[in-house]
C-alpha cells in the first residue's frame, strides 16, 4: 500500500467517519449496519486505492462503496415489495449525495440525540455517541468510563440494536425532551475531549480534542440558552489553553503547577470566561458549570502567580455532592493538600481506596505517589509510581514518572 493511500484513507476515516455513519444509518436507524458497511468501504479503499490512485473526492467514493454494501445487506433481508421501495428511495438519495458530497447534510447531532433516546440504556448512551460519532473502540471507551471492555462492546451492541428495533428517529429533540437527553450528548463529548487531552503529543488525539470543541460550540449553537453546554464548552476552551504549556521544548512532560502560564492561549481563557457568566446568568449551576468554574480558578494564576486553591476545594466540594464520582473525590484530594496538608489530603483517598474503578486508573496512581512522596512516605511511593509507569500510555509522561522514581530512590 503507497504512504498516500494509507493517509489519506486515515484522514477520512477521521475526518468524516461520524458523519457519513450519521448519513447512512439516517433512513434506516440501523447504526450497526452502516458501521459495517462503512468498514467494507474502507477495506476496500485500501485495497484499490494503491492500485487505481486515490480518488479525487474520497467521501464520495466511500459513499458510493458503502451504499451498495448497505443496499445489498437491506435486500438479503428485506424481500417484499415495500422493502423494495424503500431501498430504491435510500439508494436514491445515496447517489445524489455521493455525486455531491459537499451537500451531504451533516446529521450527526441528529444522531447524537438518538443515541442519547430514553429508550437507550441510561449508562449506554454517551459511549455509544462516542463510537458511532467518532469512531472511539470499545477499549477506549470502556477506560473512559471504567467499565470492563468485554462488558462495554456488549452493552454497545445491545444499544444499537435497540435504536434500529424501536425506529428511534435522528431528529433534534423538542424543547420538553431536551433535559433528558442533553446530558448524555454532553457527556459523550467532554469524555471524547479527555481523550483528546489526555494522549498529549498524539496528532490524532489531538484532532480528537478538536472534533469535540467542534461539536460542543455546534450544541452551544443550536441550544443557546443551554447553560450546561455553555458550561461544557467553557470548561474545554479552558483546559485547551494550556496544551501548549504541557511540553517542554524537548517534548518531556511539565506538570500544572511548573507550567508556564505565558503560554497559556489568552484569547480561548476570554472565551471560556465569557461562556461560563453567560451559562451562570442562564439558569441552574451544573457539573459542568461547577468543573468550568474549577478551572478559572486555576487560570487565576496569570494574575496572582498562583492558583486559587480554597476556591478550587470549595468548589470540588460541590461536585462532589452532585456526582459522587472517585475522579472528584481523586482532584479534590490534590487540592486540599494545598489547603490542609498532605496528611489530610491521603486521609480523604480513604473512601476510594478499594473501589475496583481505581485500579487501573493511572491517575489515581500518579497522585497518591506524589502525596506519598510528600508525606515522606518512600515505599508507599515507591510502589504507586511502579504502577503509575505501568498504566502510562503516554511516554513522555511515563519518562517524568520514571525521574520522579529516580528521586525517591536517590532521596
């Protein structure tokens, strides 16, 4: 296969996967089919691109390849007159846009919403956003939200099956229907942030964080008197403004409080503090308002020199009360070391000690070696950083954890 055809078949698969999966299983509601079609099509792709040259407009050819393995599926099923019908009304307008897909109308908040339909499983509905929007694998998925993997591809094949099964309709919401489902869609696409976020220095999580920003100001857009979505986008812009700051000039690791803040981007901190008084004037104050709030407290620092960490304590005290999550009760712990001592901030990790969710949580990890570290406690330390470094999927993060060791053992 030429570099040429592997790349651009990667960039399409990025850059358009959600879009034209949104686009096929738009008539039929069956998402599992259209995966599968649109995986032909790649597969495909790489076989004959090589050969023949990639072509001119990709998307339409995946969209062509893709219609005729999705029609084929449809036939084999459906063999009445009215399934005939239909199939010749969706191959219809499955040529019209493969000969112009620049009008292929983008459908997948539509989906979104349907992924996030009462009739889906509560727990089911961001991860399933995740892989029918962006593409995420159930193993990424199922460590975004500390579910086995096996468990998560099963629940994933259940959820789509259910959308087909009940003729879940790819529409936005009603007004009234909104509250039900917004959360869902929110969710699906802070997680896929995370995601974005966390791989630091991989050019496609990096895409992948951009992907998400894209659709939380398409949802700000189209519900602007959401305060949530505000809030979400607010806490994204925020935590984006430092990217640049995460890396030494020789690609190694700088952790938050050694960052320099002259290099936070200014113009996206304006935004988010925009976002986060419009979403506080709007109505209710929710996880993300509370999370955004959480990290205008930390850029605090361009003016102080350093963060605000009573408010940041405060304020994770707050979430904690609306979530329960071990993530909060994890920050919260590194805040109140600033506050109220390391011994104080280990004695709150107490309650979370023996949940299954942390034990492979690299965070979880990091943090209680460097409050161990702190405490002066070397050999509980020692062994958090061993099992933070074995969790690291990030090198140059893995390469600082292993320095971090290094002093514990020279200390």
């Amino acid at each position: 296969m030429t570099d040429e055809a592997r790349q651009t078949a990667e960039r399409v698969a990025r850059d358009s996967y959600g879009r034209l999966v949104a686009f096929l299983a738009a008539r039929t509601r069956d998402v599992a089919g259209a995966e599968d079609a649109l995986a032909e099509a790649f597969a495909s792709a790489l076989k004959s691109w090589p050969v023949d040259g990639v072509p001119t407009n990709p998307d339409a050819w995946l969209l062509t390849v893709a219609r005729r393995r999705q029609t084929d599926a449809i036939r084999r099923r459906q063999t009445r007159t009215i399934g005939e019908v239909h199939i010749q009304l969706m191959t219809e307008e499955l040529e019209q846009a493969a000969a112009n897909p620049d009008a292929i109308p983008d459908r997948r908040l539509a989906l979104m919403f349907a992924c996030a339909h009462p009739e889906i499983e509560r727990g089911m509905r961001a991860p399933l956003i995740l892989q029918t929007i962006l593409g995420m694998t159930a193993v990424d998925i199922a460590a975004a939200f500390l579910i086995p993997p096996a468990t998560m591809g099963q629940r994933l094949v259940r959820a789509k099956a259910r959308i087909k099964d009940t003729g879940i309709a790819f529409a936005i919401p009603e007004p009234e229907e909104l509250p039900s489902r917004l959360d869902a869609v929110l969710e699906a696409i802070y997680a896929a942030y995370a995601k974005g976020w966390t791989e630091i220095g991989d050019s496609s999580a990096d895409r992948l964080a951009d992907e998400a920003i894209w659709l939380g100001r398409l949802v700000v857009s189209l519900l602007p008197e959401e305060p949530e979505a505000k809030g979400m986008l607010a806490l994204m812009l925020y935590t984006e403004a430092r990217r640049a700051a995460r890396r030494g000039e020789d690609g190694a690791y700088v952790p938050f409080d050694q960052q320099d803040i002259a290099i936070w981007d200014e113009r996206q901190i304006v935004t988010a503090e925009a976002l986060l008084r419009q979403a506080n004037k709007a109505g209710p104050t929710g996880r993300y308002q509370i999370e955004a709030a959480i990290q205008s407290a930390h850029v605090a620092r361009r003016v102080s020199g350093r963060a605000n960490w009573e408010a940041v304590v405060g304020l994770y005290d707050v979430l904690l009360s609306l979530t329960q999550s071990p993530v909060v009760v994890l920050n919260r712990a590194v805040a109140l070391a600033e506050t109220q001592g390391i011994e104080a901030a280990l004695a709150s990790l107490v309650v979370i000690a023996d949940d299954k969710r942390m034990a492979d949580y690299q965070p979880y990890w990091a943090a209680r070696a460097n409050l161990a570290a702190r405490a002066g406690r070397r050999d509980e330390a020692y062994e958090a950083m061993t099992l933070a470094i074995g969790l690291a999927t990030d090198d140059a993060v893995r390469q600082y954890l292993i320095g971090q060791r290094k002093l514990l053992q020279d200390g």
